[in-house]
C-alpha cells in the first residue's frame, strides 16, 4: 500500500474547505445544457456573419513529391466561386501551434504527406467551393515517400524533445537473468484519429486591421499570438472566441489550419469567411495518435514481486516535427521493481502529423502493459488482482517520491466487490451460454495529473451576484457547470447567482481543455480569487478570515449574519486568481487512479465479439460534479471498447494515403456496442494536488479500459491478441470447437 506516513501535509486550509454551501460535488444539470438542446449555443462554423463566404481547403493527391503547376481554371469557372488562392506563402501545410512556428506552403515545395494543404477555394456556397476545390489541377513531380516505417527497427532513440524521457534504473540485465520468472512479449496499437462531434471549423471576420476569429479551440491560451504569427501580425490585432466546443479530443489543442486559411481569404475577399474540415480532410490536416510497437519484460522472483519491469516502445513521426507519443508514461509509477528500463524510440515516416490524442501515453501503453499483467499472473498462477497487489509500490519505483493520494487498492477491492469477480473462472473458454464463450477481464488505470498555469478574475456585483471570467474553453466536459459550482460554493451564493465567462482570449488565460488539468488548474484559480473575495469581506466585517463563513448570500461572523449586497455598500469586489504548479509538483507524484473489469462474450462460431457489463472504479481526488465526472469516465470507457475492438487507422503503404479516414470505415463504437457501464469513486480530496483538491477525470476512463476487454476475451475464448484491435480475424483460429 502506498506509504501515507512519507505523504507531504498541508500547508493550510483553501477557501474550499471553510465552504459550507453544498452545491460542490453534487451532481448539478450542466448549466449550458438548454442552450444546446434549444440551438440557442452557437459553434465556431454558426457564428453569425454578415453576407459570407466560405472556404474549402485543397490538399495533395500524392503522398511525397514537388509541386510543378497548379491551373485554377475550371475551378474559377464553378458558378459561385469568388477566389481561388493557391500562391499565399503563409498558408500552413497541416497544424498550426504556439509552440512551433507555422510549417507553411508555397509553390514548388516538397508534398510531405497525402492530404497536405494547399490552397483554399472561396465561394457564396459551401457546396460551389467544394466542386472548385475538386476541379483545381496541380502537377506533381513524383517523389520517394517512406510509408512502411520499420518499427521494430527505430531511427532515434527518445529524442531530447519527448515529454517523457527514458528511464534506466538499477541493472536490469543482471535483475533480468537472476529471476525466478520472466515474461517477455511484444505488442502493437495501430493509428487513433481524434474524431470529434463537431468537425474543425472556422469563421474569421476583419474589423479594420483587426482580425476577429471564431474557431472549434481546446484551448484559447496562445491561440491568438500562433494565428498572428501565421499572417505576420501583431497578436494584439487578433482575437480568438470559442464559447462552445463540440469535443476535442487532443485533435483541437492546436490552432487549425482552417483559422488560417479563412482569416487570408477573408483579407482577400473582405467578406467574412468560413473554413470547415470535411470528415475526410481531419483525417490528414489534424494530428492523430501515432501505431506503437510495444516490448514489455517483467521478471519476479517465485512468489511474483516484480524485480525487473521494461516498457521499451517505438512510435512514429513525419519529418519537421519533434512530438514523441509518451507510450511508457502510465509505467512509471505504476508497479514496483527495482531496475526498470521503459524507453520510447521514434521511427520517421512520411505520415501526416502525430500528436497528443485522449490520454496520450496511456491510451496506448496500458493496451500493452495490462495485457502483459494479466498474461504474467496467469503464467504465475496468480489471480490479476494479487499480482497487481503484491507488486504495489510504497512510493514511486522510478524516483522514490512518495504519493499524493493513491487509493488503487480500494478500487481494486470495490470493484472486485461489485462486479462479482469471485465468480470468474480463472481457466479460459470454460463459461458457455449456447454458441457464446463468457469472460471476465480487469485492468489498472492510471493518468499523470498536472497544475497548469491558469489565471481568472472573479467579480462581486453590489447585488451579491457574481461573475467568473477565464479563456477556459468547455468541450462537452462541464466547464461552464463546475466554475459556477467552485464559485457558489466559495463564496457561498446560490447557483443561480452565478455567471461564467469562458471561451474568449480577451479573457484571463487559463490551461485550456487538455491533458486532464483544465478542470484542477482553472477551478484552483477560481478558488484563489474567492479567497481573496473571503479575505475583503471579512476586513469589511471587522472579522479575521477563520472566523468568516459564507452561505446563501450572507457572511456571517461575529455573531452576526449580513447579506452580501449590504457589505459591500455599492461597491464591487473583484480578484484574480492565479494557479500554477508549486513546490508539492516537484516533491511528490500526482496521479490519478482506477480499475476496470469487463465482461465480454464471444461467439465460438463467428468470432464476433460483444461486450456486456463493464464497471469501473475510480480516485479522482475531490469530485467537483458527480454527473459530469461521471459522463466523462463513462465515455472514456467506451472509448477505450472501441479502441480494443475497432479502431484502426490504415495507411496504403504503397501512397502513403488513408484508406478509412471516414466514419463509414473507421469504425467507433456505437450504441449497440456499448454494453450497461457502471462508474464509481472512491474520494479522497487531495489537497498537495492543486486548491481545488481535484486531479483529472476526462482522460482517466480511456486507461486500461481496453486492457480489460481484451483480458476478458481471452479468459473466454483462451486466444490471446496482441496485435490490436482484437478483431474476429484474429480470434477465428483459435476459438475452441463446440
């Protein structure tokens, strides 16, 4: 069990913790939720614009070579076109972000990938821009393109750029050839596109020499500076607004193209302007979760105690960018073992972009590391869960840091509890139900949690009411919701009396939706101006800080109870909060934590698998809102179904091009495939995390959710899969006979 005796204490007590309000945690209807459902909440691609135009990108038919001639003139020809521009030199080739300078075109460059950018067709009508982009011809001069990259053979060790640097401790050689046991296998996970509800849109509108841009962003922060610095612009001149998201998923962490693209040609034309993506065209302009070759080593002495652990992984990248999927990150605090090697090498390919996609690291990694668990305990004679037990460290194996809060057991025990796990055969293929093998499967979870910088301005009227301002974004996840609730319950209002303010970069930066630390960063900073709100209140008061409580619009302290409105005299309260990672970021890990069973049933006949109950249980520190933390477990889950049992981005290694980059064969679970999913969690508010006590949900779901189907299906069938997805192909042979 993790050593709670080595745990830092607290330093003092939050706002948070004096709140006496009760609307935080509770499971509160998002507060946006009539606005979507009413049509009232407008997206980046429905923005109001007066009289305009709209674009359609042009992008390569060949996967490597020169551009030679581009003729635009039957695509000038198509009723309704207005422009067709091919020859601006800031237009970029895929992905413009704030931390690289943008990856421009310009005639006579290199084609890097299929599907690479190369112009934008303006016209009164989507529809007309989109027959002139298809009649726009452009000559290629052929080029050599590598689209088979040889994973087993990496050109770069971890570059020095990788989130996640190597890890090497102990003697894992010597660890290696003096144990008892030794399990060494090889995994592999294909490409992820990030595929999002609402598609990458934008409008973008010039006022004079300002530029106005409404985008489908996760994060706002930078967004204008990465946009001003594509058109050579000063950032001031820009501003970016992105109030509603329709899901992100990694793919909207960066500035598009589109932005780009719709802000020249609206500079062009003088007309606003608006570029959408087509299902299609995301597939290459916006970066996606790169295939991975996985070897994972454990070696244990006779009773299981882990003694050497290696996570030793390749991943792919085009040229001319430096992102290394993070695949060993979910390994390294895992599970105990005193030499350790987990390593990511990276293998060039001329692909169109990777990036960070849900869960990065983990997503990917705990498809494998899981796997192998489950495969090693059964080789050991160990139940999963005892082995995961046995091999649960005290305090980080890789750095000897001790934890924050670390409640793995307890998900481990609750879930086994609820779930029936006493029940499974621990021999595969022995449950039938007619022609249906039944199993069950179980997996850890775990994601690295993070303090991001992040600032807001919280805002006391006379009245009592109350306003919250950050450029904070809401993908779907209760942004708007868990503000107003951190807000309430802070300063002790009534929901209702709260207003928030999100999705705009004229507003105090924050973290953005990403990475699972929006939530942590942007509510710490939300807490940190209350308490500043607290403190005035209780000078005003004539009272010290402890002595000051905040409930239904009144403070109350020396045995007095003032309404609000009546403090403040006319006279508004206003304060920035400001969150960033401190001294405990560096003195312990931050995780959060979880465990996943499954239950799958498989078809001896056709190989057809279906999933029928899945449970998991989770520590997420303070839960800020039952319902929406729950929304995005659940739906993390089901990502991780279908990234078990479908989703598989194919490359044609003979162009180079995507042969599924649609929704009609890149396959994502639906309905019918998503069993009754149940989610739990075992709470414990972790104060050394950030001063919400908060650590992140959104990507927690997809870890190990995988693993544990693909655990179930082989404890029903006896066929284990490690090239994934686990599709019926790959069970068909060796499916026991009826």
């Amino acid at each position: 069990m993790a050593d709670q005796e080595a745990r830092p204490t607290r330093e003092r007590l939050t706002v948070l913790d004096r709140a006496v309000q009760n609307v935080l945690g509770k499971g509160i209807d998002r507060t946006d939720g009539p606005a979507k459902v009413t049509g009232e909440a407008r997206y980046a691609f429905e923005a109001p614009a007066d009289d305009p135009l709209y674009g359609c990108i042009v992008t390569a038919t060949v996967g490597t070579g020169t551009v030679e001639q581009i003729d635009t003139g039957a695509a000038e020809a198509v009723p309704g076109v207005v422009r067709v521009i091919t020859d601006d030199p800031r237009f970029p080739a895929d992905m413009v972000t704030s931390m690289q300078a943008p990856d421009a075109w310009r005639l006579g460059r290199d084609i890097r990938f299929f599907g690479q950018a190369i112009g934008v067709v303006v016209a009164e009508s989507w529809e007309a821009a989109c027959e002139g982009a298809a009649k726009v011809a452009v000559r290629y001069a052929p080029g050599e393109g590598r689209f088979d990259p040889d994973l087993a053979a990496p050109d770069e060790e971890t570059p020095a750029t990788a989130f996640v640097p190597p890890i090497a401790k102990g003697d894992f050689d010597a660890a290696w050839d003096a144990a008892a046991f030794r399990y060494d296998e090889t995994f592999t996970t294909p490409i992820h596109f990030p595929a999002a509800m609402e598609p990458h849109a934008t409008l973008a509108l010039w006022r004079g020499d300002d530029l106005v841009i409404h985008s489908s962003l996760q994060s706002m922060a930078g967004s204008a500076r990465a946009i001003a610095s594509a058109l050579g612009i000063d950032a001031d001149r820009v501003r970016t607004f992105a109030p509603f998201v329709g899901g992100g998923f990694g793919g909207k962490t960066s500035v598009g193209g589109d932005a780009v693209y719709a802000a020249i040609a609206a500079c062009e034309t003088g007309r606003p302007v608006k570029v959408v993506q087509s299902r299609r065209q995301i597939a290459y302009g916006v970066h996606h979760r790169p295939a991975t070759r996985q070897r994972v080593r454990i070696a244990t002495d006779k009773d299981g105690h882990i003694l050497a652990l290696g996570h030793n992984s390749a991943t792919v990248q085009r040229d001319g960018r430096n992102f290394v999927e993070p695949v060993h990150f979910g390994t390294i605090h895992l599970y105990a073992g005193d030499a350790r090697s987990l390593t990511t090498s990276l293998s060039r390919a001329s692909h169109p972009t990777s990036g960070a996609v849900r869960s990065p690291g983990e997503a990917s990694g705990t498809m494998a590391i899981e796997v192998a668990m489950d495969e090693a305990a059964e080789r050991l004679g160990l139940d999963p869960i005892e082995f995961r037990r046995r091999n649960e460290p005290r305090v980080s194996p890789s750095n000897g840091k001790p934890f924050g809060t670390r409640k793995l057991l307890q998900c481990y025990d609750e879930g086994a509890r609820m779930f029936g796990w006493d029940q499974r055969n621990p021999k595969p293929a022995q449950m039938r139900e007619g022609d249906w093998l039944i199993g069950m499967g179980m997996a850890a979870a775990v994601r690295g949690n993070f303090t991001v910088e992040a600032r807001a301005t919280v805002r006391l009227e006379p009245d009592g009411n109350a306003t919250i301002a950050t450029d904070m974004t809401d993908i779907g996840t209760g942004t708007y919701t868990i503000l107003m609730q951190i807000v309430a319950e802070a300063l002790g209002l009534p929901q209702e009396r709260v207003t928030v303010e999100i999705g705009d970069s004229d507003l105090p930066a924050s973290a953005g939706s990403g990475g699972s630390f929006g939530a942590g960063s942007s509510t710490s900073a939300a807490a940190l101006a209350c308490e500043r709100i607290a403190q005035a209140i209780a000078a005003k008061m004539g009272a010290g800080r402890e002595n000051l409580t905040l409930q239904d619009g009144h403070a109350i302290a020396e045995n007095r109870r003032v309404p609000l409105s009546e403090i403040l005299g006319g006279e508004p309260i206003e304060a920035e909060g400001h969150a960033k990672a401190g001294e405990h970021s560096q003195a312990h890990v931050s995780s959060s934590y979880g465990a996943h069973f499954a239950e799958v049933a498989v078809n001896a006949v056709t190989g057809e698998v279906r999933a029928r109950r899945m449970l998991g249980v989770f520590d997420v520190g303070r839960v800020l809102n039952r319902k929406t933390a729950r929304s995005q477990l659940l739906g993390g889950m089901i990502w991780g179904l279908g990234s078990m049992l479908h989703e598989d981005g194919v490359i044609d290694h003979r162009t180079g091009q995507f042969v599924n980059p649609d929704f009609a064969e890149y396959h994502v679970a639906a309905h019918a495939d998503a069993p009754p999913i149940e989610v739990r969690f075992i709470e414990e508010i972790d104060d050394l995390a950030n001063e919400a006590g908060a650590k992140g949900v959104g990507e927690l779901g997809n870890s190990g959710s995988g693993a544990a189907v693909a655990n179930a299906i082989y404890n029903a069938t006896g066929v284990r899969v490690r090239d994934f997805p686990v599709t019926l192909d790959k069970l068909l042979e060796g499916l026991p006979a009826l």
